[in-house]
C-alpha cells in the first residue's frame, strides 16, 4: 500500500484512504464540535468529511 493519507476507525479497526500522496503533502485538519465532520484544506481547496457517511 502507498503511503499517505486515511482515517482509520479505532472501534471497527476499518480504515480508508483521503486520496492524498505522502509524498511532499501534510494535511492539517479540524473538527466540528460534534465530531462529526472532518475538514482539511489541499492545494487551496476545502474538503469536507463527513463521518456519519463511511460505512
């Protein structure tokens, strides 16, 4: 597996891939008070996560 970025689920030990190469990027990313949404910002564009929709 490449390296980069995921999230990884430390209750269903499920994990997934952002997309992003881990070469030359770093993320830096927030939450929502609720914990719901992830957001992050790459090469000048937003993204948003929402947990609630991984299944």
């Amino acid at each position: 597996m490449p390296a980069g970025v995921g999230l990884y689920d430390l209750d269903t030990g499920k994990s997934g891939s952002l997309g992003v190469q881990g070469e030359g990027y770093s993320i830096r990313s927030s939450t929502d008070p609720t914990g719901r949404l992830i957001s992050y910002t790459l090469k000048g564009d937003l993204h948003f996560i929402d947990l609630a929709k991984i299944r």
